[in-house]
C-alpha cells in the first residue's frame, strides 16, 4: 500500500491509495463517516481495475482530517481484532 497527498488543509484531506480498492476505501469512509465532526467522508475511483482511490475527508474544524482518519483506523482495527476473535470462538 503506497499513499500520495494530493490536498491538506486544515479542514481537508484528499490522498490516493495504492494497492487498494473498493472493500478497504468502502470500510474506512464508513468508520469516517462515524466520527464526530466529519463532514464529507468519501472516495472515487475512476476505473475499477487500473484506477487508484482517491479518499476525500473534510471535517468542521471540531477535528482535523488527519485525527479523524486516525479514529477511523483505531476503530476499523479493532472491528477486525473483535470479528477475528469471534471466527476463532464460532469455527
């Protein structure tokens, strides 16, 4: 996985993903979405097989966009330690 900044202000986050696609962007924008003070939590990708996503978090200036992707890793780490654990337990 390789990230390239494209815009960072203080409100916004625009960067590029590398090696991912839609299932990893699609988990992040949603724990985005579910941090307080996010406003716009998003990603395009221009094709489906050569082109790279593009992730886009605006915020209300409650939060920078760089502590709000940091919250959305914590908790999207944890999602994926609590479901790994439940696999273990039901199989």
């Amino acid at each position: 996985m390789e990230i390239t900044k494209i815009e960072d202000k203080k409100n916004k986050l625009i960067f590029k993903i590398e090696g991912e696609g839609h299932t990893f962007c699609s988990i992040l924008k949603d724990e985005l979405n579910k941090v307080k003070g996010v406003v716009v939590a998003s990603y395009n990708q221009d094709h489906p097989l050569i082109g790279l996503p593009k992730m886009i978090i605006e915020t209300d200036g409650s939060i920078s966009p760089k502590d709000a992707l940091e919250q959305a890793i914590k908790a999207t780490k944890k999602d994926s330690s609590d479901f790994k654990k439940l696999v273990e337990k039901e199989l």
